[in-house]
C-alpha cells in the first residue's frame, strides 16, 4: 500500500470517527441524489413537537410565525437581523415541523463567513437530526451543492449536532 493511499485512508478514519453514522448517511445520499425541490410531508403528527420547538426558538428570543403563502417560492424563511422566523402556513403540521427544524438550524449557525451553499448544509443537517425523517428528501435539497454540503456535513459535524442536541433537550 502506498503512503499517499494509507494517509487517504488515515483521513478518511478520522473523519468517520468524528463525525455521527446520520450525518455521513445524509453527506453520501446527498452525492447521489438527483437536485430538487423536497416533497413536503402529509399528516401532522408532528403538530406538538413543531409547538415545542418553536417554544423553544422563540425562549432564545426569536420570534416564529406560519404565514408564507405557498407562491412565495421558499417554504421558510430566517430573517437574522429581526430575529424572526416565517414558514409557510400552507403545509400540513408534519412538513412545518421539518421546515421550522431547518430555520432554526439557521438561527443557530454563528457562523458568519459561511457561504450560501454551507450554510444550507449546516441548516440541513440540523433538520435532519431533528426532525428523523426520509433522508432523500433533506439529500435532494442538498445535491445541489454536493461537495460543499459534503465537506460542511463532516466538518461542521460537531456544531451540527450541538445545535440538534440544544434545539432537541
């Protein structure tokens, strides 16, 4: 085995031992996903965790409303200067609850010198941890961007799940 193959190897380990098996199922789904819109879940289930966690958003001092109409273009919203968080009044309680999950992944990114692309990575992940739902749907809004979401997944992994871990406790 060569060296330049081992260290390859040596990387690839570390990177495995640091970053949780969920957040590497989402990084590789996300590699062979085709780029697209998510498909918005029905039902509402999920009614009294998106309740909590727009509770618990809102004990950090953000604001949370439902009232995007569905044309807008965008199923949410974080507006970091105002505080506030908007997501679309016109889905069922199950899709708020993913898309309340992802701004609010927003609303914890401290990160200021993100790039659009890392950012989204970021916010993806943390919905993803929270929310437990189909990873298709969170690795097609990601494909787009496949080696940044990629490289933001694994090594933005701690601050990932420290912000799931926070929203979620």
């Amino acid at each position: 085995m060569s060296r330049k193959t081992l260290g390859l190897l040596l990387v690839f380990a570390f990177l495995l031992a640091i970053a949780p098996i969920r957040l590497w199922t989402l990084a590789i789904y996300t590699q062979f996903s085709p780029y697209g819109w998510t498909r918005v879940d029905v039902g509402n289930e999920n009614y009294w965790r998106c309740k909590d966690l727009q509770s618990r958003l809102e004990a950090l001092g953000w604001s949370v409303s439902f009232s995007i109409p569905e044309d807008f273009g965008a199923y949410g919203m974080t507006f970091p200067e105002s505080r506030h968080i908007v997501v679309s009044q016109d889905l069922h309680w199950n899709a708020r609850f993913s898309i309340l999950a992802h701004e609010a992944g927003h609303a914890l990114d401290s990160v200021s010198n993100h790039s659009t692309a890392e950012g989204e990575a970021f916010a993806e992940g943390v919905a993803y941890l929270i929310a437990r739902d189909r990873v298709s749907e969170h690795s097609r809004y990601l494909a787009r961007n496949r080696a940044v979401s990629f490289l933001t997944l694994i090594s933005e992994s701690d601050r990932i799940t420290a912000a799931a871990r926070f929203l979620t406790e």
